[in-house]
C-alpha cells in the first residue's frame, strides 16, 4: 500500500493529523492496533485545544454529542479552603481576552469520533500494529504493519508521523534519540469514574477540580455526563507502595482523605468503573524529527496530567505538523539534513512553557500563585489556554523562568557548600 503520510496510532494526536492534512488535500493511512471505542485516559481539555476541534469543523458535532462544558478549573488549597479560578478565556485581536468555553471529553466517545471523522474526510484506516520502520539512507519511507489476522503488510510514505502516544513506536523501531526520563518520572496516577459526587451548580456544573494536599500529591475532578465524574489521585510512587494497598483501596481511601473539599463533594460515591493505574509516565525524546518523519505529542514526551495539556499538544502539533508536511509534500527542505527541524523548534518551545510553568506550581507555589493570581493574570489565563508558541515570552512566562532559574542556582550553591 502506497499513501503520502502514514500515520501509526489512531488516538486524537493521529486521528487530528488526518483531518489537518485532509483539509490540505493529503492522503493519509492511520495504522490503529486497538478496535473502537476502548478505554483511554486524559478527558480535560484546554480553551486551545477546544480551538483545534473548532478549527476541523467539529464544534457542532461535540454539542450534538453533549460532551460536557467547560469553562474553567478551580484548584483547591490543601485545607479544601483557599481556591483560585481559571477561566478558559479565548484571544480575540480587537477585545483581548473574551470568555469561552471548551470540553470534557470520555475518551471511548471522542476518540471514536475522531476516528469517524478522520476516515469519512479520505484516511484509510489500517487495522494492525506498526512493527518496524522501513528505512533508506538515513531516511524513513514507509512502517511495516502486523496485521490483526497474522499477516505482515508495507505501507510506503513519503512521510511517517508516529502519533502513538505513550508506546512512542519511532523510539521503539531506534528511529528518533533515546528516551529519557521526565521531571515528574517517579509518580504514580490512581483513577476511576464515579457516580454521586456534588458539583458547582448551573453552567459552572461541568468544570474541572483540582484538589492539592502536598507537592506531587494531589487529585482531579472531571465530568464526564451528567451523573459519571472522572477521578483521579496523583501522588509520588514511593507513597503509593508504602501504604501497602490496592489500588482499590488506595483510591478510596484518598479520596476521604486527600483534601477536606474533596471529602465534602463525595459524601455517598460509587465506583462505576474499574480502577487503573498508570505510573512512571514522564518522559521525552530529545530527537523527534528527521527525513520523512516526526514525532507529535505523547509520541516524543509527556510531562505530567495536571494543567490537562496532553490533548491538546498532541492535536496543536498535528495541526502544526499537518502544514510542515503540506509545504515538504511541495519539495519545501528536500534536501535538508531535517525537514522538520522548524516544526521540532516550535513544538519544544510550547512544552518548554509548560514545563516551566509546572516546575514554578511545585517548586515555587507561592510565588507561581502571586504571579497567576495577582502580576499577570492575563499572562497566566493565556498559559493554561495553551497559547504557548509566541516567540518571545510573556512578561509571566518569563517571571516562572527567573524564579526557577534562581531555584536552580540556590540548589546548586547549596550542593556545592
Ligand atoms: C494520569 C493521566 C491523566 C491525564 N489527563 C489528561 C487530561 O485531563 N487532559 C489531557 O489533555 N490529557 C491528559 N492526559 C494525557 C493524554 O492522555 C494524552 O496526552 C493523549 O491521550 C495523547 O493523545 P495521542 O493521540 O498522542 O496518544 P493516545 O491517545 O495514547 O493514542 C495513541 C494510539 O496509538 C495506538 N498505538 C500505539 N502503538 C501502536 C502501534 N505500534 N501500532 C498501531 N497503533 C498503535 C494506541 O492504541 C492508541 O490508540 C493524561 C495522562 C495521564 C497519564
């Protein structure tokens, strides 16, 4: 089989690629182990990434499928007293910041969706696993493909995107750098969805809670419809195996105990899923570009749940990766050592954010708090919506960056005395 852009993984990050590259009249082929729906994590998303849905066409079709929304987070302080709002605010050119609104998504649905979606605007869905990378001087032209009754088959493309989330298959086939670990590697997340948990009231009945207790310690509130909530306990690995519990056990337990306004909001709950786990889940890949391929999302790095930024890098990057392809389709860097270089670039620096603005939430909270809440709160609100690529950063970005510069050098100099 022969396509422009092979694309292994049918999550939101591959299916979203299909659907930017359809809208540039690119042919796309999405190789997907798993059948739809199925189970998957990551159900918050940003203000931006709501903007990518709007941006395929796909804001009516979310309304029609009655995904909650949302318009906002509240996180809660560790006595379930103090709490501070973040409104999804969009951008507007003539008026600044203007109110808006994005989604909660239960993942079995959406991704589903997606995938609909996907192969009705022209991708071709290929049931198997990618098992290999068909290579050629240094370059990467095709992925070899398990089918799911036994037999092998070669796609060739003239451009492979891995969007395979956590399974990162271009690092797996030795394509991209090694993985290395992530600030937030030693975590474990606990979760399952629950019924009969309080919400806030009218159209505030659908956002986001975060409840904190300790650094790295700390819960999620999502719902999903009206009546299931996601919940979610984060907390360090060496905790979790020190309470000698099952992750059963361990959540319920939480959940009581974890954060006074967390208790108050499950006063009689019931577990209407199973409980899962996942753990040692941050992580990036330095080298995620190169001739005839490239990395989106989960697929390069993943650095921690709790700003709800998964979905979006990976849709925002599609997006992004759909025009870098579009113009090397053209004959735009052939022969350049990296086609991708710009898109690897661009990428990074969002991430970078993020990741900055993270480490200043945990290490740093009360200066990350004065800064969100009182300095630069239009800079802040911008941050967690996800506009993240502008060049030069924002006068609130750039306070994050001084203040964990100067926790690095105290740490340093401590080290060093
Ligand atoms: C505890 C936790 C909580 C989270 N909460 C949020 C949240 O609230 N909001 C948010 O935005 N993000 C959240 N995330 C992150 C979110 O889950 C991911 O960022 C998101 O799913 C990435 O989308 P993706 O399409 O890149 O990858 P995935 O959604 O993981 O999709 C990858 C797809 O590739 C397929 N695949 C893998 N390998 C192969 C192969 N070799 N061949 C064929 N197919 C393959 C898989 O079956 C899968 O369908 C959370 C993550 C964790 C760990």
């Amino acid at each position: 089989m022969k396509t422009d852009v092979a694309i292994v993984g049918g999550g939101p990050g591959g299916t979203a690629h299909a659907l930017f590259l359809a809208q540039r009249g690119i042919s796309s082929v999405i190789i997907e182990k798993d059948g739809f729906p199925r189970y998957h994590i990551g159900e918050s998303l940003t203000g931006e990434c709501g903007n990518c849905l709007r941006d395929l066409g796909l804001a009516e079709d979310m309304h029609r499928a009655q995904h909650p929304v949302k318009w906002g987070v509240t996180v809660y302080g560790p006595e379930g007293k103090n709490s501070f709002w973040i409104p999804v605010m969009g951008r507007c050119p003539e008026k600044g910041l203007v109110e808006a609104s994005t989604w909660q998504v239960r993942r079995s649905d959406f991704d589903a969706m997606l995938m609909n979606k996907a192969t009705e605007a022209g991708a071709t869905l290929v049931q198997g696993t990618a098992s290999a990378a068909l290579r050629d001087n240094g370059s990467v032209r095709g992925v070899q493909v398990e089918m799911a009754d036994g037999g092998t088959q070669d796609i060739e493309a003239q451009v492979v995107a891995d969007a395979s989330g956590m399974a990162t298959f271009l690092c797996n086939a030795g394509v991209t750098s090694e993985k290395g670990r992530g600030t937030y590697d030693k975590q474990v997340a606990i979760f399952a969805q629950l019924s009969g948990a309080i919400r806030d009231e009218g159209k505030m009945q659908d956002n986001t809670l975060i409840f904190y207790r300790l650094k790295n310690h700390w819960a999620w509130f999502i719902p999903l419809d009206g009546e299931i909530v996601s919940v979610g306990v984060v907390v360090p690995s060496s905790y979790f195996l020190s309470r000698k519990e099952s992750k059963h056990d361990f959540l319920v337990r939480e959940l009581g105990e974890l954060n006074p306004e967390l208790k108050r909001r499950l006063p009689e709950f019931k577990l209407t899923d199973e409980v899962r786990a996942i753990s040692n889940y941050s992580y990036e890949i330095k080298r995620y570009t190169g001739k005839g391929w490239l990395c989106i999302g989960d697929a390069h790095r993943f650095i921690d749940p709790v700003f709800s930024f998964g979905l979006y890098f990976s849709m925002k990057e599609a997006q992004q990766a759909a025009a870098h392809v579009d113009a090397y389709l053209g004959g735009a860097n052939r022969d350049a050592e990296n086609p991708f270089a710009e898109f690897q670039r661009n990428s990074e620096r969002g991430m970078n954010v993020i990741q900055d603005a993270l480490d200043a939430f945990w290490d740093h909270p009360l200066a990350f708090a004065f800064f969100a809440h009182t300095r630069y709160v239009n800079d802040f609100i911008d941050l967690f919506a996800g506009r993240v690529y502008a060049d030069s950063p924002s006068r609130g970005v750039q306070a994050i960056q001084a203040i964990n510069e100067q926790g690095r050098m105290k740490a340093q100099a401590a080290a060093m005395s």
